[in-house]
C-alpha cells in the first residue's frame, strides 16, 4: 500500500486481504481434511473428504456372506458416523470463521469513524 493512500482505504484493503486469507485457509482445510467412520461392529469403514465426498471404503472379508441387507445397514451406519464428525467440524470451522469476520467487520466500524 502506498503512502498517499487514505488511512480508511487502506485500512479496507487490509481486512479484505485478511478475509480472503481466512477463506484460503478454509479452503485449504476442506481439500486436504479426511472423516472417518465406522460401524459398530468395524466391519465397514468410509472416508469423506472435506466437501463430505464418499473417497473410500472398506469392507471386511466375508461381510457380504452376510447378505446385501446387512452390508447396506453397516455402510449406511458408517457413513452417518462419518458424516457427523464432518458436521461437527464444520459447524466449529463456521464458529470461527465468525468470530474472525465480526473481529474484522468491528474495525471497519472503528476506522470509519
């Protein structure tokens, strides 16, 4: 920022800056960050990634002896407990993220006046 620049302007560009860097990072997080879950018993595992995409999953051999109704049960039951622990890294990721916009949004407040 140069010199001749308003302090308020500059001071604008320096909080979009910071609000871009939070959602870089966010974006960061959800293409590298992995959810697991399992079923009860541990025979089923999948992994969602942080668009809560399915990337992966595991079947224990001889779980489908058992018959398409009990895998489909056991799938549908790890990927729930996938599915909240995504949730409830999302809903902490949202938290933060607000905290940090309204931290922002405050000095735009107290440099306009």
């Amino acid at each position: 920022m140069t010199e001749d620049m308003h302090p308020q302007v500059a001071a604008v560009l320096r909080n979009a800056q910071r609000l871009q860097s939070i959602m870089d990072d966010q974006l960061h997080k959800m293409n590298s960050e992995t959810f697991t879950g399992t079923d009860e018993s541990k025979t089923v595992e999948v992994t969602l990634n942080g668009h809560h995409h399915l990337t992966g999953v595991f079947i224990e051999d001889g779980l489908l002896r058992l018959g398409a109704q009990t895998v489909e049960q056991r799938l549908n039951e790890a990927l729930q407990n996938a599915m909240e622990e995504a949730t409830t890294s999302i809903e902490a990721d949202r938290e933060r993220i607000d905290e940090m916009v309204s931290e922002i949004t405050a000095e735009w407040g107290d440099s306009a006046t």
